[in-house]
C-alpha cells in the first residue's frame, strides 16, 4: 500500500472499566497481547508422509501492564490489587487499550474481557540507581477482541 506507514508502539492508553481516575491509566509498557490456536496432531493409518493438524483451543497469555508506582487509595487499581490479595475479593473488569495515532484517536482497540489480578511485582530498591519505582501487574484474562474503531 503506497503512502502507508507503520504506527508506532508507544502512543496508547489503557482503560479499566469501573475506574475513573485518569492518571491510573498512564502505563509505561503492555505486553500479553498474544493469542494462539493449540494444534493436536492426528496420524491417517498407512500414511507415513505427514499428520493432519487439527485446532483444538485458543489460548491468551497473561497481560502486564507496568508502570510508576501509586501509593494505596491514590490509584483504583492498586485498591483492586490489593483486596484481591489481602481480602481475596475479586472483581473482573474488561480493560481497553487503544493503539492512538498522532491527533490522540484511537486507530485499534484491544478489548480485553474478564481480566482478574494474578501477580503484583515491584521492581527493586537500589540506591546506586536513581530510577522510579516501577510496579508490574500480571492480569489473567478470558479472551480479547481487536477491532478498528
């Protein structure tokens, strides 16, 4: 396609159903976009040549979502983090990140169902380093669709 350019990775927002805050959703980095069709193999009797590959399921890895850390009641998701693993209360939320383009539009949309908090990881505390404290949160999650808005 002549004129077309790639859009680049790092202009997106992500949005927690539920959530209101607009500075929760500043993340630094979203990884786990990935989706794939297990295969079982079947053997034909006689035929030594080759196996059939029959789709079996589809399966999503765990979304991480990374970014600086919030203190406790400053961010609705780390409120959520937390009566997950101090209390053991889940709630699932459907999140939304959205690939933007250079006016702030929406040009995919990554809608990801049922996601429930998994693992919460800090990153260290060095004092050699003058870096922010990053928080990593893994997400388990039904399914995601993608779209064009």
């Amino acid at each position: 396609m002549e004129g077309y350019y790639p859009p680049v990775s790092f202009h997106f927002n992500v949005k927690f159903e539920g959530f209101n805050r607009d500075t929760d959703f500043n993340f630094q980095s979203v990884t786990g976009l990935d989706v794939s069709i297990t295969m079982e193999t079947k053997r034909e009797a006689g035929e030594n040549r080759f196996v059939h590959h029959v789709p079996k399921e589809v399966t999503y890895t765990d979304l991480v979502l990374k970014r600086g850390v919030f203190r406790p009641s400053e961010s609705d998701i780390t409120d959520w983090f937390n009566k997950a693993i101090r209390e053991f209360r889940f709630s699932p939320r459907n999140i939304q990140i959205s690939l933007l383009d250079e006016n702030h539009e929406a040009l995919m949309v990554w809608n990801v169902v049922h996601a429930l908090p998994k693992t919460w990881k800090m990153s260290e505390l060095n004092a050699e380093k003058g870096e922010v404290l990053i928080e990593s949160m893994t997400l388990a999650y039904s399914y995601f669709t993608f779209s064009k808005p």
